[in-house]
C-alpha cells in the first residue's frame, strides 16, 4: 500500500460554480496531470496567525479556505486557497493513498465448481 503523500506547493486550479454561486475546485494539474475533483467532501476557513510572533496585528492574519476533495481517482486530496491581500493562490497540501481495491469476490466465495 503507497503512504500518503506531502506537497505543500502551489497548484493551477480551475473552479466551478455551486447552486448557491461560490466557487469550489473543479479540477487541478499536478505534474503533467489533471485531477478531476469528484465531490467535495469538507470545506473550512482558516483566519488564524501565521508565524511565532509575539506581537499580532490583523495584518498578519492567514485568510485560508481548505477543501478536502476525493478525485475521479478515488483519492483524498487537501487543498486550500491562499487569499491574504490581494493575491489567490492555491496549494496541494497531501494526497491520501487510493483505497485497496477487493481481491477476490466478496466473502471469499468462489465462482464456479
């Protein structure tokens, strides 16, 4: 079974309208491939502080939405939207490796005589 997987780098993505009019990943290039994004399966905002400073303005705030998505693949992938000041920049954080697929037929029943 493959481990999963770290990146933390930056990603082309392209996005998609919901019913409700934002936008959520679409699809994304890793390497030479496109990965398709299945469903979105959890979606959350991150304005916390980046660094060990000690003093904190707002300035210094992380503005992140993260999105943990499973590919037409079958994998899980995290990514998240970079969007302090005025840039929007996406990442990959992880892969997760692909589900094991069955081996045999369910309940190691065999087919034929």
């Amino acid at each position: 079974m493959r481990e999963e997987r770290f990146f933390g780098r930056r990603v082309t993505v392209t996005c998609r309208e919901d019913t409700a009019g934002f936008l959520l990943p679409a699809e994304f290039v890793l390497g030479e491939d496109v990965v398709r994004i299945a469903e979105v399966l959890r979606q959350w905002h991150d304005s916390g502080f980046a660094g060990t400073s000690r003093r904190r303005t707002w300035l210094e705030r992380r503005h992140r939405t993260h999105y943990r998505v499973r590919g037409e693949d079958g994998r899980i992938y995290d990514l998240y939207v970079d969007r302090t000041g005025a840039r929007r920049e996406w990442y990959l954080l992880r892969r997760a490796p692909r589900p094991q697929q069955p081996s045999g037929p369910p309940g190691g029943e065999r087919t034929g005589t």
